[in-house]
C-alpha cells in the first residue's frame, strides 16, 4: 500500500482533496445539467416568423428561456433561489 500512495502521512490529505474537489465539480455540474435537461425537454424545431416551435411536445408554445444565462436567472428566480437550480439532487 505504501508503494502505490507513498507514506501513510501523505494519504489523508490526498483523500480530503479527492473529496473537496469531487463536491466542487459537483456543485458546478447540478445547475448545469438541471438547465441542459430543461433544454432538452423544450427540444423542437422553431418557426422563424412566430417564434414558437413548430414541432415537438410544445408545438405552437413560445421557449420558456430564451438562452442560457436567461435559463439560470429564471430558474433561480422563480423556483426558490439557489436550493431551486439544486433541484433534483
């Protein structure tokens, strides 16, 4: 064991950064993926002329966001701050 990690001393402290930087990454990717997957959900294709989509499960519908910074505002707005872009965790 010492071999693969080096001395015992030095395993702790590799351990407690695996852990912060795995909630970290984490932390950042939730919001994220919670905004790709609203995305996806609108999925369809958009008349240029009306502005709503013309094809998919909101067909005639206008996108509720209308990028992606708009998404995280909304979301944060409307669904309860930050605990709202969290969702789902």
């Amino acid at each position: 064991m010492k071999r693969l990690f080096g001395s015992d001393e030095n395993l702790v402290p590799k351990i407690l950064a695996g852990m912060c930087s795995g909630g970290v990454g984490s932390a950042i990717a939730t919001p994220t993926d919670l905004v790709k997957i609203r995305f996806q959900k609108e999925a369809g294709r958009l008349d240029p002329i009306t502005g709503t989509f013309s094809t998919g499960l909101h067909r005639g519908q206008k996108p509720r966001y209308a990028s992606t910074l708009h998404a995280f505002y909304e979301i944060y707005r409307k669904e309860g701050g930050l605990s709202g872009l969290y969702v789902g965790m």
